[in-house]
C-alpha cells in the first residue's frame, strides 16, 4: 500500500491510501481518503480502517504534529470513515469526535471521548475555516450519514459520494467523475435509495461546492451543483 499526501485547496490536505487491485475486490484497486484542514483548531474528517491508523498518522505528521488535532469528523459510522477514531484520540487528548447528532446517539458509546454531535445547519468555527454540518440520512448509506461543507474555500466533505475505482489517480482533477463512479455503482451499488434521495441531493447542491472532497478517488474541482444535480438525475433514472 502507499500513502500519499496533497495539498488540495488552503490548508485543505488530501491523506491517500492506495489498495492495489491484488489485495481488494476492485478494478485497479482503491483509494480511502481522509482530508486534514490545518486551522487553529485543526480538523481530521476520515480516519481510514483501524489497521491504517499507522500511514494515516505518519502522513499528517508531515504537516503537522497528530496530538495538536482538535476535531476529527466522520459521515458515518464505518470503518473506512471512522475505524481508527480511537486510537485517533489516544494520539490526539485534545480532540473530540464530530458526527451528526444521530450518530452521536446511536454509536457514541463506542467512541473513547464523548462526540460533538451536530445538528443538520449547525456550525464549526475552526480558525479561519468554518464547516457546516449537513444531515444526509441514507444518502448514500446510514441513518447517521451526513456531510461537512467548508465555507471560505467552498469545499463539500462529500464522502462516499461519487466514489471512483482504480488507484495512482490524481489528487484533484477537473475530468469527469461522475461517469467512472456511475460505472462502479452499477456493480457494486452501495446506495440506500432512500426516498429523500433526490431532495438531499438539492439540499447539498444548494450550497454551491466548487471542491468536491471524494472519499475514495480523486477530488474534483468545477461545478458542484451541476455534478451533484447530475447525479441527482442518474438516480432517479431521468438521465
Ligand atoms: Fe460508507
Ligand atoms: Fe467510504
């Protein structure tokens, strides 16, 4: 496996760790992807599998010391997003967990310091930076799933959301996204397809991401709305 750290936007670093095709059930492998925004009160959103916690600690040590880390955030409760919280927070004794209020309810007992659970709408004042908590139940997938939406760079912590195959991809690009992951949904269809669906979709896409922090596979930089609209639109079968 390699990891690889880049900075994607002002103080906004994409962590990669690449699974080669050999070792995962994927065409030409996978990316898992946490992002570290470096502020006064510095902000993990991922952890990756408890079993990286190792590569993921090593590349943020490049930038920063881990224990400085004050909030670590995660869409919802799975390995690839929040596997290594603990020991995260062992590393880290100032910082606390950040999730959705649900989340915080029905899996806080299984996180080592109490979480910080956000209601949809609420802010998080960083430093410079501030995220915004957006709700998202079962978008993708989980009753506690949800987003986190950084104002002054307009970057969507979008998670699982167009999550793309392959691996030794570019950290940000401009190319399409929406066609590979589309590709990979058809084999492997991680969606809930919760009736909200398409108004969270709407929801997310009004506030306008110009960065598209993906979970797994490049970022993405452009239009937003529109990618998120498309999306919107291949979900509900209308293109
Ligand atoms: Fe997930
Ligand atoms: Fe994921």
């Amino acid at each position: 496996m390699k990891t690889t750290i880049s900075e994607v936007d002002e103080q906004i670093y994409r962590i990669s760790v690449e699974v080669p095709p050999e070792s995962i059930p994927v065409p030409g492998g996978f990316t898992f992807n946490q992002y570290l925004l470096v502020d006064e009160e510095p902000l993990l959103f991922h952890t990756g599998p408890r079993p990286f916690f190792p590569f993921v600690e090593a590349a943020i040590e490049q930038v920063m010391p881990v224990k400085n880390l004050k909030h670590i955030g995660f869409s919802h409760y799975e390995q690839d997003e929040c596997g290594a919280l603990n020991e995260f927070l062992a590393a880290a004794p100032g910082a606390k967990p950040v999730c959705s209020q649900v989340n915080a309810l029905i899996n806080g007992g299984g996180m080592d310091r109490a979480p910080n659970g956000l209601a949809d709408g609420a802010t998080l004042r960083i430093g410079k930076k501030t995220l915004r908590w957006i709700d998202t139940p079962h978008l993708p997938h989980g009753w506690e799933c949800g987003y986190m939406f950084e104002e002054t760079t307009r970057t969507l912590l979008c998670g699982d959301l167009f999550t793309q195959p392959g691996s030794g991809m570019a950290p940000v690009t401009e190319a399409d996204i929406l066609g590979p992951s589309e590709a990979m949904r058809q084999g492997m269809d991680y969606y809930s397809h919760g009736t909200a669906t398409n108004s969270l979709l709407h929801k997310i896409a009004d506030t306008n991401p110009v960065l598209l922090a993906c979970m797994h596979g490049s970022a993405w930089r452009g239009n937003g709305k529109i990618l998120l609209l498309g999306l919107a639109g291949k979900l509900s079968g209308k293109n």
